[in-house]
C-alpha cells in the first residue's frame, strides 16, 4: 500500500497504471472466437474439397466404356462382343476422330486385358470403368484330311459352315459327305467341285468323307472360319 | 479555505498516481469498443474473401453436376438402331443455380449450360454411336425432354421445354 503512491514524475514506468482485469478476458474470448472461426473455415474447405466429385471425368469414362462395348459401337456386332479385327484399327487418332468427346478432354486411356490400345494423354486423376467383354477372332483355317489312313475331319465350335474343295483323281471317288450320322453330300456318280455345307455351330462336327479308290491327302480340302473368343476387360480412364 | 487547496492537491495526486481500476462505465464501453472492432474486422474479412469464394466453388461444382446429368440424358435419349425408331427421354433438372437461372443448349456436337455467373456452366461432348447427327435447341432450367427423331442424315437429338 505504501509503494502505491509513486511520484508523478516517474510515469510512464511507475505512473498510474489503469489495470482491468477484465481486459484481458476479453481478449482471450475474442481470440478464441477468431480460432474457432478460422477452424471452421478450414473444415468447410476440407469439405469443399471432398465433394468436388469431377461429374466431368465420370461421366466421360462411363459412357465412352459403355459407348466401346454396345451393340452399335463400331468395334462390335454383339453387345459386349468386341471384333479382333476391328480392335486392330484402335489408336489414338482414330479414338480422337471417332468421339469428340475424346478431342475435348486432357487425356484418355483404353486398355484391353493388360495391353494398352491407346493412350492420348495424361490420365492422372481421372475415373476409370472396366467392362467384361470378349473378343473374338476369326481366321480361316484349312484342313486336308490324309484320306488314306482317316477320312474325317472335325471342326470346332461356333464354326456354322465350311467349303469342300473335291478333286479326285481318276481311278478314285468321294461318294458321300456327313456330318456324324448326317448326310451333307452325295453323289453316286462322285463328287467333283467345290461345295459350301452349313453345320451346327452348338457342338464339334465330325465331317466323315465316303469314297472308293485310292483317295490321298489333297483330294479333299476343307476351307473354315475358326473362330475363337477370349474373356477380357476393357478399361476406360478418362481426364477431361 | 487552505485545507481546501490542500484537499484539491491531495486529490489530484490521488488521481494522477493511483492504480485503481476505471470505473465499470468505462469498462463496459471499452468492452464494446473492441468488440465491434473485431466484429467489423472478421465479418468484412469473411464477407469479402472467404464467403464469396465458397458461394462460387459451390456455384461451380453444381453446375458441372447439372451440366453432366443433362449430357448423360442426352446420350439416353438416344433410340435402339431399327429403322424410325423415335424416342423421347425426361428428365428435371434443378430451376436455379446460386439463386440464377439458366439455359441448356444443344450445340452440334456438344451440349452447353449458359449461366449469368461466369464460373458456373460448361460444355460437354457426349457420347454419340455414328448414327447421331446433331443435337439443338435450347431450354430454360427445370422439367426438360429429349427428343429424337430420325432424318435422312441420322438421328438428331432436340432439347424441348417438358410439361410436368
């Protein structure tokens, strides 16, 4: 109490001194109030964030995978059923031509399986969709039964028809052509020319050529498509 | 009359050298003081930064949500390839973004929402089999339909105004 009064002239360090112990309560409260604020702008830019869901990027992936595998994509006869031959035309200038959709974005990828068929730029944070497809491949194969020894050939399935080039020589004849138990071609007077047969494309057919005489490989030649189909996906990133 | 000089002296040194506290007036009003102060700063900091830039990105990723709704209901309204096949496809899009309304508007090949706002709106490239020619038309925002029908190019797509 005594060192309560100080002289005048030792102000400003030892003069009256205002205290307010409210002040500084006032202060923590208001500073609080400006931590919670900035806070919650944080977290309100954090979820800002998070529901940013890039509608762009999705929607593009969705409906260029959908738009690949569908029933009238150019790739496909069948929905789902992608064509090897066509598939080999698939690069990147042909996609960008194909779909704008693809010229207009940043970058776009497709891949088949684990082989990249095109790529037109940087996909870094863009969607993807796979789709289940098959991919089918033709080539025509060619058989000539050695007629000395077997006189059948069988074709595989999905094959629906063949052509038969018969050209015996003359002391011989192929007489009949079955499928199994089915009778395809026959002629008693000998088959000579060249036949086009249709057969079931559900099972195997074993093709039996009927004939006299000395028949040998290359009398008989059957010409098919094999076809052959593969499961696979087909994924689309996209980054538009 | 000197103890009264005498009075006023003490009393002046009374005031000039004690520690007391203001009077509670004081203090209350110097509370408000700072308090409006620092009222007025955070609300024109938030008002004038934070707020807007939120009602804009908000404003923004609406939009693109909308703009992709509508493309993805353009490429549905796309009819199987039989020969004379038409279709048309509904859907309700929402009347206003950030309190604006806008059109949708079908451009060639791409698909266009037009907003007052610049950063809300877009374009979009939708995903058209070789058939489809073009899409057009523009509609306001809400119940909207696309219709197809078949010309002797292909098959061209028209945004309509739906009734509900």
């Amino acid at each position: 109490m005594d060192d309560d009064r100080r002289a005048a002239s030792d102000w400003p360090l030892t003069g009256p001194r205002r205290a307010q112990t409210s002040l500084p309560a006032l202060g923590l409260a208001l500073l609080v109030v400006a931590v919670v604020t900035v806070l919650g702008l944080s977290m309100a830019n954090g979820a800002l964030l998070t529901a940013d869901r890039e509608p762009a990027d999705t929607r593009t992936a969705r409906s260029l995978a959908d738009g690949l595998v569908a029933r009238d994509s150019p790739l496909t006869d069948r929905g789902n059923v992608l064509e090897r031959s066509r598939l080999d035309r698939v690069d990147a200038s042909w996609l960008t031509d194909r779909y704008p959709a693809v010229d207009h974005a940043r970058g776009v990828r497709v891949t088949l399986g684990s082989t990249e068929l095109v790529a037109t730029g940087p996909t870094t944070g863009g969607a993807s969709f796979t789709r289940l497809v098959i991919v089918r491949s033709r080539e025509t194969r060619t058989a000539e039964p050695p007629l000395s020894r077997t006189r059948s050939v069988t074709l595989p399935r999905r094959t629906r028809r063949a052509t038969l080039r018969i050209d015996p020589p003359a002391d011989a004849s192929v007489v009949a052509v079955t499928a199994g138990d089915r009778p395809l071609l026959r002629d008693r007077q000998g088959l000579d020319g060249t036949y086009n047969i249709n057969v079931s494309r559900f099972a195997t057919t074993d093709l039996r050529i009927r004939g006299t005489g000395d028949l040998a490989a290359g009398d008989v030649v059957v010409t098919y498509p094999a076809i052959r189909t593969e499961k696979t996906t087909l994924r689309v990133t996209a980054d538009v | 009359m000197p103890e009264r000089l005498e009075g006023l002296a003490t009393t002046t040194q009374a005031i000039t050298t004690d520690d007391r506290a203001v009077t509670p007036v004081v203090e209350k009003a110097v509370t408000l003081g700072i308090v409006v102060v620092f009222l007025g700063v955070a609300v024109s900091a938030l008002y004038g930064g934070a707020v807007p830039e939120y009602r804009q990105a908000t404003g923004a990723e609406l939009g693109d949500r909308v703009l992709s709704r509508a493309t993805v209901g353009v490429e549905r309204a796309v009819p199987p390839p039989a020969a004379g096949a038409s279709s048309s496809y509904r859907m309700s899009l929402p009347p206003t973004i950030r309190g604006s309304s806008y059109r949708l508007r079908g451009d060639g090949q791409s698909v266009v929402l037009d907003h007052p706002s610049d950063a809300v709106g877009g374009r979009a490239y939708p995903v058209f089999p070789a058939r489809v020619v073009r899409v057009e038309g523009t509609v306001p925002a809400g119940r909207i339909v696309v219709r197809a029908r078949q010309t002797s190019a292909g098959v061209v797509l028209s945004l309509e105004e739906g009734s509900s």
